[in-house]
C-alpha cells in the first residue's frame, strides 16, 4: 500500500513510512530485539524477534507467538535472531536465523499457526452428567445467523425454502461451533452435535474426514498443527490419543463449578469456527434434509416430503432426524395411521389432497407426531416449533 516498514534491534516499535512521514507503531508485549518485518495483504505484521516470530494482527496493540520449529518451540539461546525472507501461499515462513550454531546456513520454513489463542480463547464449564463432569462450550455462532446462506441461495446450492427450514429448527439444534466432552461419547461437536465415538466411525469423525478431502490446507491448520488427526478409518485421535483413553483425557480437570480452558478442546472450537467449516455444517444440514423428505414412512408408498410441504411440517422432521433418525420413519408411520384412522374419506394419496385440504390434514398429522416423537423432550422442541399450538 506504498509504505515501508522498519526495525531495528535497539528498538521496540516498528517504524511505518508513508511518503516521507514516519508513524511508530507499538504493541504489548514490547519488542524484543527485533531484526526483520514483514507484513502480508491483509495488514497483519510478522515480526523476527529474539526467540520467536510473532504475529501482530491488523488493527490490535497485541501480538502472540507463532512460530513452530520441527513441532517444538524455539530454543531460547542467546542471539537467536529470527530473520524473515518471505511468506508463501500456505502462510508459512522462510527465515534466516544468526544463530548458525543450532541451525547452520539452512533457511528454515516456520509454519504458522493459532493454537495457543484458540485454547486461551475458548473457555469450557463443567457440565455433569452421571455424577460425573465434563467440558461443555456453547459456542457463539447460530445457524440462523449464518452469514452464507444469501450466496448459498444465490449460487443456487439452496433454496430459500431450505434456507427457512434449516433456521427455523436453529433454537433446537447447537451452535456452529458449540463442543462438548461430558455426555456418553468421547465428544459431540457443531450445529448437528455430532460425535466421535470410542470405536470411531462417528458422525462428526466421517465429517472432518471429507472436510480433509475437501480443504486439506484448512484442515491442516486447524487439525493436525493443533495436536489433532482423523484416519483413513475415520477415526479421530489427540496426539495419538483414541478411544476411552481419549475420552478420559478430555474431562480431566474439569470438576464442579470450574471454568477451564483445554489444549485440545480449544482449537477443535476454532476448526469449526473457520468459514470453511461452517460451510460445511450447513450444506450438510442441507443434504440432510433433502435425504429426509425422500424417506418413505413403514407402511407407506409416498415420501416424507408428499406428506409434509410446509417449513413446519419438514423442520419438524429434520429436527427428529438429527437427534433420532431411526425413529423417524414409524414415528411418521403412527401418525399416519392416526390420522387416516380418524379421517377415512382422506386420499391416501397426499399428492391429490387440495391445498385447503393439506392445510387441515399436515397440521393435524404435524400435532400428533411433533409431540409423541421419540427423542428426549419432544414436546418441549415441538413447541418452539408451535406445535399445535
């Protein structure tokens, strides 16, 4: 943007000139020795220091740590300088460093990362279950609110009819981003609170594995650099940790009344944060409940989605999908033949009822199985969805 940016090891602020004017810029901690500077397009600075690269992010007085050297730190010598050459595409870093003793003449690649803000970040209370206590985060992102859903639309990926399904059923469901390691399985995560399982193969662990085919440089950042891995076997471990090992490690420290952070908790809620991931969470309650609405209720011959046509009706069996979806297909199946006990002229063929028809017919049947869902606290959910109401 036609400025240049200055250090020198004798000083603590970074000089930025702009057509001959000079601004110095501070940030918290001071410098420390700092000998080289670079600053990417986004205006986020990165400075080679004693002992460490730091990143100063745009528009923030404070800076961290980012510098991984081989999956450790770097070693705290004397004259350790850090010298930055350049950044590639991957937002990792090439440096020089003076001390040739440790290092020789190599020139070093710093992959950068933010684990350590992740888990000093995300803070998880201790939520019991079964006498015992785990982590729970609720995270801060609502699937209502998410901010793609025009573009999704748009580019044609949904349909606004989806898009009014999916929030809708949003106050039942998690946040984009919400984690928790205190229930029966090694942990659930995201809007559909999927799980990692103690013998794998769980729904979240089939989710991160296609997210690592889909964007492995994300998943790469957000995954394996923080400690986390998901095999060809779709399971999910912490540095090499699976299982009930796994699961036990998760809720250790975590007692009544404690609010505590979790080194590996902390960057799962970062991973599920990025825009990429959200992403991901949405399309997949988007298939989701285009998959649903093609079930064909036991006993029947026409779909879930002939039966149901309004946003109620579909949000109503989405909801019961994510949380039960073996029991979606008799519960609809009861509440057919409820319904058909009592209304014996009603077509048997929902593709022939009249709209005035469908109207009275969908949200009786919708009363029936909102409430008697098999799932816990079924009414309580179908009232947010008003039920019969």
């Amino acid at each position: 943007k036609g400025s240049v940016y200055t250090v020198g090891p004798k000083y603590v602020f970074v000089s930025k000139w702009t057509d001959g004017n000079v601004e110095y810029l501070t940030r918290n901690p001071k410098l420390n020795h700092p000998t080289s500077v670079l600053v990417d397009n986004e205006g986020n600075i990165y400075i080679g220091e004693l002992n460490q690269i730091t990143l100063w992010p745009a528009k923030s007085n404070e800076s961290l740590a980012i510098v991984k050297i081989n999956g450790s730190n770097g070693s705290v010598l004397n004259n350790n300088y850090k010298n930055i050459i350049q950044m590639d595409n991957d937002g990792s870093l090439y440096l020089l460093s003076t001390d040739q003793e440790l290092f020789g003449t190599k020139i070093l690649k710093y992959q950068c990362n933010n684990c350590a803000s992740c888990i000093t970040n995300n803070r998880f209370t201790a939520q019991k279950y079964h006498e015992k206590y785990g982590p729970l985060y609720k995270g801060k992102f609502n699937l209502s609110g998410y901010t793609g859903w025009s573009h999704l639309v748009k580019s044609g990926q949904a349909t606004n009819d989806e898009k009014v399904i999916i929030s809708a059923m949003a106050e039942n469901e998690g946040n984009l981003d919400a984690v928790q390691a205190y229930g029966s399985e090694v942990l659930t995560a995201g809007a559909m609170q999927k799980t990692v399982k103690i013998s794998g193969k769980g729904e979240f662990e089939q989710q991160v594995y296609e997210f690592k085919q889909e964007y492995p440089r994300v998943y790469n950042e957000q995954f394996e650099m923080c400690g986390w891995n998901v095999s060809a076997k779709m399971q999910m471990s912490f540095r090499g940790k699976t299982g009930l090992i796994l699961k036990n490690y998760l809720r250790e420290g975590f007692t009544k009344s404690v609010k505590n952070t979790s080194e590996a908790l902390g960057p799962i809620v970062c991973a599920i944060s990025s825009p990429e991931f959200q992403l991901k969470q949405v399309k997949d309650f988007i298939k989701r409940l285009r998959d649903v609405l093609k079930i064909i209720p036991t006993g029947f011959t026409y779909t879930i989605g002939d039966y149901f046509k309004s946003p109620l009706g579909q949000a109503t069996t989405l909801d019961h999908h994510v949380n039960r979806p073996a029991y979606v297909k008799t519960n609809v199946s009861t509440a057919l033949n409820n319904f058909y006990r009592k209304n014996k002229d009603a077509s048997k063929n929902p593709r022939e009822w009249t709209v005035q028809q469908r109207s009275t017919y969908e949200r009786e049947i919708l009363e029936d199985y909102g409430v008697h869902r098999t799932m816990t606290d079924a009414n309580i959910r179908c009232r947010i969805f008003y039920c019969g109401e």
